[in-house]
C-alpha cells in the first residue's frame, strides 16, 4: 500500500468519525455552547478544533496533489456549518487519486506564518507532519466533548472498526 492510499483511508476513516462527534454534540444538551467549550483557557475552544482538523486534511491535500485547494479559515458558526465543512472534505478525500500524489521520496517544502519552513519527503511529510497535525486537532476536540460531559468512548472514535468484526464482543 502506497503512502497516498493509506493517508486517504485514514482521512476518509477519521473524518467520519468527526463527523459521528459532531452529530452527537449536536444532539447533546448543552447545544451549541460546546463549540465555544475548551480544555485548557489557552488552547482553542471546539469549532476551532474542527475547523483546523478539517483545514489540515485539505491542506495536505493541496500540498501534495497541487490542487489549488484553500481551507475555509473563518470560524464555524454552528453544527450545521460543521457538518458541510466536513463533507466537503470528505468529498475532497473520496474524489482524490493516490496515484497524483508525487512519489514518497519527492521533495515537499512549506512553510507557516512563523516563518519556520521545513523540507522533507512526501512520506515523510504525511507521516511526520500531516497526520500528527490532524489527530492532534481531532482527539482534542474527542477530549472537549469528553470534558463537556458527552458520553463518548472509544467506539464512538474508532466506529469505522465495527466492518472488521467478526463475532459479538462478550459484555
């Protein structure tokens, strides 16, 4: 399995499952006051959590298919709007062919506002930077809603697993 088809499928897994969270703290008590809900007074509250997960799929995406693409930076106004952001890179994900991407050992340079840039193989870049960026967003927003009450567990982070089973889990 090449590098590109591997990061698609975790994308395509991993965005369902923000997706799932997104439904579920909609469907919570505490409604839209959760996307303003953080872990810590200095890290981002949840829209802002979604966005960037969102944001880092479509970055890659662009970095390495060169496909123009620019993610949505305003912020996330209400669960509504977190769903299409969602779909939209879902869609993005799905309609993207691996065999676009550059090869694992090209070369893949950015840099960030900072002013930091940073060179490194493709692999390298999805491996060591791309994915990393994305679960870190991801599970934050997994750890506010879990914060925020919500009753979540690991089946609600990894529900693409269930087409694996093979026999009931004993409870």
């Amino acid at each position: 399995m090449s590098y590109a088809t591997a990061a698609l499928a975790t994308y395509a897994n991993m965005l369902g499952t923000l997706d799932h969270l997104v439904r579920k703290a909609n469907e919570h008590e505490k409604g839209t006051d959760l996307l303003e809900a953080r872990l810590a007074e200095d890290m981002y509250p949840l829209h802002t959590q979604i966005r960037f997960t969102v944001g880092q799929v479509i970055v890659a995406l662009d970095r390495l298919g060169e496909l123009g693409l620019e993610s949505d930076d305003s912020d996330i106004v209400d669960y509504a709007d977190a769903h299409a952001r969602i779909a939209k890179a879902q869609e993005l994900v799905a309609d993207t062919d691996a065999s676009g991407w550059p090869a694992s050992d090209a070369t893949v340079e950015f840099d960030l506002p900072n002013g930091m840039v940073f060179s490194m193989q493709a692999h390298e870049y999805i491996r060591d930077w791309a994915m990393p960026q994305f679960y870190f967003h991801l599970m934050t927003a997994y750890a506010i809603l879990r914060k925020e009450g919500l009753a979540i567990g690991k089946a609600d982070y990894v529900p693409f697993m269930m087409k694996y089973l093979k026999t009931p889990a004993n409870t």
